[in-house]
C-alpha cells in the first residue's frame, strides 16, 4: 500500500520557523508535493520536489530526501495568515492519474 | 490564465433530494478533472476523476455519479442524497506533463439535512 505520514498540528509565534515534516511509505516514487488550506478555502499548490534537496520559494523552502522516504515543508518569517492546513501528496504509483494526500497538518500560529 | 469555477458556493439538500454540482476550467484544453470530498477537519477523498470527455473512473462506490459532457466541463450527480454525503465537495485541474500539480476550485460546501 501506499501512505504519507505527517504530525496532525503544529504551533508557532510570529517570525519564527517551523518545519512540516511528511514521511511516506509508496511501491514506486515520482516526487512529493505540498499542498496549502486556509480554514473554508480549497487548496493551493505550494511546491513539488522530484529530487532531492531543497528548493526555496520566498519564505516556504520544501526539502526531499529519497533514500530516507521523507520530506518537509519549511516556512520561515511566520506570518499570521500562514495559519493553514499543509498536506503533502505523491502520486499513485498504479495510476499515475491521482494523487495521494496525507491527512494534513494545521498550523496555528500566534502572535 | 487558467480559472476553475465551481457553483453553487453553499448548499443545503434535504435527505432524498437529487444533486448537481458543476465545475467549469478556462484557458486550458484537455485537462485531467478531478472531484474530492473533504470532512471536516479531514483530509481530501477522491470521488471521481476524467481524462477526456465521456471518461469516467469513480473511485468511491456511492450513490454519486459524475459526467463530463464537455472538454472542460465536469458534473458531480446524486439522485438521493444521503446525511453522509454532506461535506465540502472540491473540483480540481491539472494539464497533462504535472501530474502533482492539481488547481482546485473554491468548492461547494453541502449539508444535507
């Protein structure tokens, strides 16, 4: 089978950094991908890694490591409206026409 | 640019009554089409998905059904509704080289009374 583990909350003040973490167990591997969700909005496309590394975008930075089957998403310079659901999704390896997302992490973060 | 419309925006069905949600793209041709549902607090469940016009893959046995009459059109169905079927229901797009690079709607969020 095929599943993305990620924590289910995780909190922070203003300015500070938090790291989303996102661990996957998949038959085959294309990249992962992050998904943004403000409370009441649809998703977002954040940011897809096919390699390892890390690939900054601003103040989000998402990060693959292959070998370890895990990634994460980091936000830096926290800001209140990045108050949000992250999910990260791979692609179904018997149908590469879906996506598989993970269950989701809320960030909360305070001032 | 590309836009995914999606309406109605809210609803409320009582428990029997049919169900139509539609969802339209603009500015692209020939995209995958995609209808989820999210409880919630939940996490995103695919219901049906299409690759071309007239091609359906339901992923959920239910009572939903889905259609795509036209290239960038894509129709959520049900002939009863059910109290489980309320939830917050999301059409989404891609093109064809991103597969993990899905466009959602703004949703319909539908409770069924």
């Amino acid at each position: 089978g095929q599943s993305l583990e990620q924590p289910s909350e995780v909190t922070a003040v203003e300015g500070a950094i938090v790291q989303i973490n996102c661990t996957y167990q998949t038959s085959g591997f294309y990249g992962l991908s992050w998904y943004q969700q403000h409370d009441g909005g649809a998703p977002t496309f954040l940011s897809y890694n096919a390699l390892d590394g890390l690939e900054e975008t601003g103040r989000f930075s998402s990060f693959l490591s292959r070998s370890d089957s895990y990634g994460y998403l980091l936000l830096q310079e926290l800001q209140m409206k990045d108050s949000a659901s992250y999910f990260c999704a791979v692609r179904d390896w018997s149908n590469t026409d879906k996506l598989i997302f993970g269950t989701g992490t809320r960030l909360q973060v305070f001032p | 640019s590309q836009t995914i419309h999606q309406w109605p925006a809210t609803l409320v069905q009582p428990v029997g009554s049919p169900l139509s949600l539609e969802c339209t793209v603009e500015g692209t041709s020939n995209p995958n089409l995609y209808w989820y549902r999210q409880a919630a607090g939940r996490g995103l469940q695919l219901l049906f998905y299409s690759v071309g016009i007239g091609q359906i893959s339901s992923e959920v046995p239910q009572n939903l059904s889905a259609s795509r009459p036209q290239d960038r059109q894509f129709i959520l169905s049900s002939k009863k509704l059910l109290l489980s079927d309320s939830g917050f229901y999301l059409c989404a797009w891609r093109v064809r080289n991103r597969q993990q690079e899905q466009y959602f709607g703004p949703g319909t969020r539908l409770t069924v009374t």
